[in-house]
C-alpha cells in the first residue's frame, strides 16, 4: 500500500462547513452563534439530539444554516441512532486534501463538501460504567463508535480541520479564529489533534479496563437462552 505523502497545504484554513455530534452539549448555546458571528457562510452538518438543540439556538436561522447528516448521506439513521454519521461523504469530505486532484474529483463525484471543524464529544462511557449495579449489556450499548471515527479522521487531518472534542476549548478557539478572520492556523489544528487523539485513547482504555475486569460469567447472564 502506498502512503499519500503531502507536501502543499493551507494555512490558514477558513471555516465554512462544521460537523457537531455531541452527548455533552454545555456551551453549544454560545459556541454556535459566535462561529456563525465570526463567518456568516457556516454550514452546520449535525445528527440527532445534537441537531434538535442547534436548530433551538438558531431559531428561524436554522432552516438556511442546518443540515441533517441524513439529509446530506441520504442515509437515514437507523433504529437508536446506531449508524448516523458513518458513510463516505462525511470521510470525504474529513480526509480530503486540499491539493489533491483525485480528492477534488471525488467531491465533484460524490457532491460532497469539504468539512473544516468536527465538534465532537463521546458516549458518556465512564459516567455508565460508574453507576452502582451496571451491567455489561448496557456498558456495550454506550460505546460509541462514530464519534471515535469522526475525531480519528479529523485529527489525522489536522492538516486542514479542526478536532474539538472539549467544550472548555470553545472560548479559546473562537478567540483565535476571531483573531485569524474566521481561519484556523496550522499551529491550533496540531493543538487541537494532540488532545483529539489522546480523548480517543483514553476512551479505549477505559472500555478495554471494564472488559478486561468483568467476568464472563456475567456477561451471559445478560443474555440468557
């Protein structure tokens, strides 16, 4: 397999197409506004929950400025959100390169968008595992699998898009962008993929620790025959 080696980029990257998939939704009243504030063109792509309370904060405003991620894909969700934001218009347009011809043409291809920010935060996993008498059938179902993938992706091209995983960055990024005309420089991106790759390092491991201490024994006795 041959590795894509990159030897041209933008720096700075203007923000024009966001993706917000949250279970933590504390600050997105004010991060939202202020993102659209700073650059009046922001699309927002969003599933869910996460959508319902953007579309709230926007008001009127939502109907020009939101996008269902399914209205986008052209995927619906399905049964209990387990597959919203896996598909390969949304990898797309987080892993595309701005100087790539062959990228380019599968945009055009695909009529796919090239996403700048991913604001992303993860199934309350360790707030699960917590709770007094939790079974490892509900431990399963709060594993969250998009989310991980989308701040991989994201971080792996810190290139060209911002990871955000932590809404105590919001004041910060904003302040920078505000100073960068509504750009990310390559400087807040490399930031911002160090604490992406290292949210999704210690989510694996603290699944893989509750694994590794639960027993088999009552994992079948959550699904009995």
């Amino acid at each position: 397999m041959s590795i894509n080696i990159v030897d041209k980029i933008d720096d700075p990257v203007k923000v024009r197409h966001i993706l917000v998939s949250v279970s933590d939704k504390n600050g997105l009243d004010t991060f939202i506004p202020r993102l659209i504030e700073i650059n009046p063109e922001i699309k927002i792509f969003s599933t869910g929950g996460t959508y319902g309370k953007i579309k709230e904060i926007l008001g009127k405003e939502a109907e020009s400025r939101l996008v269902q991620v399914s209205d986008y894909t052209g995927q619906p969700e399905t049964q209990g959100g387990l597959v919203k934001t896996l598909d390969f218009k949304i990898y797309l347009g987080l892993l595309t390169e701005t100087y790539n011809a062959s990228h380019k043409e599968d945009l055009k291809r695909t009529d796919a968008v090239p996403i700048d920010m991913v604001v992303v935060n993860l199934y309350p996993f360790k707030e699960t595992i917590s709770k007094e008498g939790v079974t490892p059938e509900e431990a399963r179902g709060n594993i969250d699998i998009g989310g991980p993938c989308m701040i991989r992706a994201a971080a792996k091209n810190f290139l060209r898009v911002a990871p955000v995983v932590d809404p105590f960055d919001y004041e910060m990024i904003i302040d920078k962008m505000k100073a960068g005309n509504g750009m990310t420089s390559l400087e807040l991106r490399f930031l911002l993929a160090q604490k992406a790759f290292d949210h999704t390092a210690v989510y694996d491991r603290t699944i893989a620790d509750f694994l590794r201490s639960t027993s088999f024994e009552n994992v079948k006795e959550c699904y009995p025959n």
